[in-house]
C-alpha cells in the first residue's frame, strides 16, 4: 500500500499520535504522507515546513434546564409588560390602576381612571355665523357699539363690567372644555330593571327617543349580559351606562323626595362610566351598527350635559359609519330581512337627526347632504305601531330644515349672495316650515290623543309646545338673516321681530306646562329646546329693546322662567354661586343698569330686573362645562 493510503487513518497503537499534513501539501491540496520531510516535498526539493497548532477546545452543551426556562418565561412576560403599556399609551394619556371596589354586581370600565396629568390646553372652536356662538358675539358686538356711541360715552365702571360679563360669555363659549373621564360599578340591577320596565310602558320623559333602541336592541339582554357575564364589548358598556343614565335620570324628577337622591345617585354612577367608556374609544372604529348605536347614545348625552362640540364629534363618527355600511344607499340593503332594513334606516335617521341640528347649532357643513341620500325618508303617510315613530317623522323634518337653514342662509357661500338670491331662499325656508306646522298639527289630530293615553298628558302637552317653539326659534333665525331692507332703520325686520314675539309668547306656555308638571321636563326643555338650536328670539328682541330704546317689548320679553329654579333642579357646580348672586334683593342691583338704558320713562327699571333674573342663564351659557346634578 502506498504511504498516501496512510494519510486519514490512524496507527493501530493508541501511542501513537498522526502528524499533521505539512504546510506545502495543505496550500497545494495534495495528500502527504505525513513524514518529515515528506515524499511530495522531497520529490519538489522544497522545504517541508509544520505550523504550530492550538488543541481544539471542548465546547460546553448547553441544555434547556428549569433554570433557562425560568430565564425566558421572565423576558415574555416583560416583553408583554411593555406591549401592554405601549397600548396604554395609545388609548389613555395618562393611565393609572383603576378602581379595586368589589361589590355584587358590578362591572369595571374599559379605561382606567384618571391620574394626576396635565390637560393641554384647548384651542379656540371656529364656529359658523348660525350658531349660538356667533349671535352672542353679535349681540356683544351690539352692546358694545351702542355703549360707545354719542350721547353715551360717559360709561361707568358697571357698564364696563356689563361688557366684560358678555365678552366672557362669548369666550367661554368658542372654548369648550375638556370631558372629564372617571369609572364606576354599576347601580344594583334590580334598580335597573325598574326604570326599564317604566320606560317600555312610556312613562319616562326622556325615554321616547331611545324607545326603540330599547325593543328593537334588547336593551335588558345586554344589561344582563354587561351585569352578569364577562364576554361584553365596549359598545355594550355604552348602551348600557346611557341608557341607564338617561332612565334613572327620567325617574328621579318623578320619584319622591326619599327615592330622589338614590337614582340621582345611580344616574351620576353611569354618567361617569359613560364618559370613562367614550374617553377610551379609539380614532378608527369597525364599522358596525352596535358602534352607530353606542355613538348615538354617547352623542345624545353630551347634548344632555350642554356640550354640542363633543356630541357633534360623536355623531359625525356615527356618520362615517354609517356612510361606511352604505346605510344611505337603497341598493345596500336589496338582500336584507325587512326587520333589518327597518332598523338600519331608524339608526341613518336618528343620526341624521342630531347631525342636522348640530350643523345649524354649531355652524357647520353637514356630513349627510340631502343629495347623497337614496333611501325614503320618514314621511307622515307611513304606517306607525308606536305614536312615538309618528313624532319621529316630525324630527326628522325638523332637522332637514335646520341642515337647510345653515346650507342656504349662514353657509360661508350663502353669505356671499345677492340679497334677491338670500330672499328668495328665505322665502323658501319660511315654507318649509309653514308644511312642518301643517304636519305636525296633522299628527297631533292622529296621535295626541292615543299619546296621552300611553304617556300622560302633561308630557304631551308639553312636547307639542316646545316643538311649536322651536318652530318659531328657527322662523326667527330664518328672518334674521334676510337682506336689509332699502332705509330700514333697524337691525331687525318686522317679520324677525314678530317671529320673535310669538316664540316668546310659546315659550311662556311651555313654561306653564313645565310648572304645572313640577318642573320635571325643565331639564329637557332647555337641553333639547333652549339650547339644542341657535334660540335667538331672546337677543332679538333684547338688542331691539336697546337699539330702539322702547319699552313695548319689555313685558314680552319676560323672565326667562329658569333663574332659581333652573340652577336647583340642574344642581350644577356652580348652583351655589349663582343662588347667591340670583337671591339678593333686586333693588340692589342698580348698578346693572348702565347709561343706554335710561330711556327716560321708567324702562329701565323693567330691563334691568329682566337681566337680573335672567342671570342663572347667562351663567350656564359662561360655562360650557356645565355638568348635570351631581348629588349623594
């Protein structure tokens, strides 16, 4: 055998240990016969050379032992730690441990509850020229002009103190401040289902709008599903917390006084979850109806707490989502159960509803344009198993004439119109709402009566004058806006005076049916009357009463009928501040009455006792963070 055949092989004797190949050999890649020198090298006369080399170190086997798993199991967990904060900080700014209290039953809210952080502070809201806003600003405006004016330049410090009250009015109210977010258990269950059952029997103020959420939703399932059981949704703990709120709210203005402060209580503890809940809702929603119905709620309450930016906020995402599902479009729901297809036009029309209004009350473009719309609108001639559907049409139409009023009068391009253009749309307008009080007064012949039955007659009665109200409200925002005639030498036409008037005059009737019902619809009247819409009749006449220094309208213009008692049954933070300035003895107020006002003939007097007792809502309208009772 050849010395090359040696070259892998080891000697038979353990002693003996194998050369390396030489240097030569391994650059060559040739075998050697491991000799020194060996035959290759002694066959090329070159020199036979051996580098050195280190012995190869035995490498440690690393085997998965209890201690290495305990190592991984620690890193997971800190990993999922640290996710778990990085959502946090997607969701909630400022996070903290929420609330330990165990009570049976009970359900935690979906954000933790605020720690100590810094709120950034607000922007200045833009609003459009119908919202309230903006009339106050006119009315600022007017004020100050007219103080400034010849012979009345020799203002006094409480003139001056006058002005500031009404800039701050304005301020407060293009500055709308942060929601505050908190959380709770949920009221006893049995509690629940008390004002549950009152409200499908229709005997709950508020509830007529949510009536149908109610049947159609199953609104009990999900409360029991939210009470007893862990697999609920952060759209279930919405329906639930607004709608409870909103009956427990309704009962107590019924309940008597023992019972009062205990669902004002349980009101109070599913405000707060609420407004924890919708504090933690992310920018992107999936498009679902049960995140429209949740949206509708959360934008229904914050109308209840005097906030239209933040339900306007809520109620356009209801828009997107319902433009998302293609609710607008008849042709998305050919494949549809009839159930279904009833239900997905009452949520478009519920949202339309409050989205509508809001544009007009904030000055706005609406996100629903008429022309966009495919499906049939809610009309007086459908066929109704509920009084409550039929007043819904009337809703309905209301809130188109309202889209319409900021479309086609305070739009940025309406107000750029020729004045024949802008009077022959508020001619227009002054029709549509002429057919609205003829459908209205044609439902009423069909309902109002099976409505009393059903819901009482004060709360009817009540619905029906507040509605004619509104009406008027709008009619008056409508005139205010027409174009100036040739010479005329007021601010204000006949026709917005007069308007104005008769909205006054309804208001006082309304008043009346409040008080007659112990003042429990207050807190929807001015929710959803005074405040809901640009309510301008009040400015109108108050500037009118300055501009033309006569005291014709003095008795017109009245109380606004909420001073002392509006503040008491709201029992907002700032009640008791406001009781005391409103309690003093009206005589002391002297001071209120500042130069334009003297007309000389005993008027002032009149006017400065109407600002007096009208400073509770002055109040409400200096703070737009104005929170319903908070009592217990």
């Amino acid at each position: 055998m050849e010395p090359d055949t040696y070259d892998d092989k080891p000697e038979a004797s353990p002693q003996h240990t194998l050369r390396r190949a030489c240097d030569p050999c391994r650059a060559r890649k040739i075998r050697c016969n491991r000799e020194d020198p060996c035959s290759r090298c002694i066959t090329t006369k070159i020199e036979c050379t051996h580098s050195d080399t280190a012995p190869r170190e035995k490498r440690t086997r690393i085997l998965l032992t209890p201690q290495y798993e305990k190592k991984i199991d620690r890193i997971d967990g800190r990993l999922q730690a640290v996710i778990g904060l990085l959502q946090d900080l997607k969701t909630n700014p400022s996070p903290s441990n929420p609330q330990t209290t165990h009570h049976a039953p009970t359900v935690q809210s979906c954000a933790p509850s605020p720690g100590n952080y810094t709120t950034p502070p607000t922007s200045t809201v833009i609003e459009g020229e119908s919202s309230l806003t903006a009339h106050c600003a006119f009315a600022n405006d007017f004020v100050q002009q007219a103080a400034g004016a010849e012979p009345l330049q020799c203002s006094t410090l409480d003139m001056q103190e006058t002005l500031e009250a009404l800039s701050r009015v304005v301020d407060a109210l293009k500055k709308p401040a942060r929601p505050s977010i908190g959380g709770r258990e949920l009221p006893p269950f049995q509690n629940a289902l008390t004002v549950i059952r009152l409200a499908k029997a229709q005997r709950l103020a508020g509830s007529g709008w949510i009536y149908e959420f109610l049947l159609v939703r199953q609104f009990l399932e999900i409360c029991l599903n939210v009470y007893f059981s862990e697999d609920y949704s952060e759209t279930d703990v919405i329906i639930v917390n607004a709608g409870l709120h909103s009956l427990f709210w309704d009962y107590s203005n019924q309940a008597d006084a023992e019972e009062k402060g205990i669902y004002l209580e349980y009101a109070n503890l599913c405000r707060e979850n609420l407004e924890t809940a919708l504090a933690s809702l992310p920018l992107q929603l999936p498009a679902t109806s049960d995140f429209i119905v949740a949206l509708l709620f959360g934008a229904w309450h914050a109308i209840e707490l005097s906030k239209p930016s933040l339900s306007w906020t809520l109620c356009s995402k209801a828009s997107e989502l319902c433009h998302t599902l293609g609710y607008h479009r008849a042709t998305s729901m050919h494949s549809d159960a009839p159930d279904e297809v009833e239900f997905k036009k009452f949520l478009f029309w519920s949202v339309y509803f409050i989205e509508k209004c809001l544009s007009l009350r904030l000055g706005r473009p609406s996100t629903m344009p008429d022309w966009d719309i495919t499906i049939s609108r809610p009309s007086t001639t459908d066929t109704h198993q509920h009084s409550v559907l039929a007043y819904f049409v009337l809703w309905i139409e209301s809130a188109r004439c309202q889209g319409n009023i900021y479309e086609l009068l305070y739009s940025a391009d309406a107000m750029s119109q020729p004045d024949d253009v802008r009077g022959a749309r508020v001619e227009l307008l002054v029709s549509d709402l002429a057919n609205l009080q003829k459908a209205t007064q044609e439902t009423n012949e069909k309902w109002i009566e099976t409505a009393k039955e059903r819901s009482g007659e004060d709360l009817m009665d009540f619905y029906y004058i507040s509605d004619d109200v509104l009406r008027l409200s709008l009619l008056t925002l409508i005139y205010r806006a027409a174009p100036r005639e040739p010479g005329a030498s007021t601010a204000f036409s006949p026709s917005c005076l007069d308007a104005a008037r008769a909205a006054l005059t309804r208001h006082q009737d309304c008043m009346a049916v409040v008080s007659r019902a112990g003042g429990t619809y207050l807190s929807t009247y001015v929710h959803w009357t005074l405040l809901f819409s640009p309510f301008i009749p009040f400015i109108v006449l108050f500037c009118h009463i300055i501009e033309a220094r006569d005291q014709t309208d003095l008795e017109r213009l009245g109380t606004l009928g909420v001073q002392r008692g509006f503040v008491q049954s709201m029992g907002s933070d700032f009640a008791q501040g406001e009781l005391d300035m409103s309690g003093a003895n009206p005589g002391d107020g002297q001071g209120l009455i500042n130069p334009m006002m003297r007309m000389g003939n005993g008027a002032e007097l009149e006017l400065e006792h109407w600002l007096y007792n009208n400073q509770a809502m002055w109040a409400l309208m200096e703070k737009p963070d104005f929170l319903p009772p908070r009592q217990g």
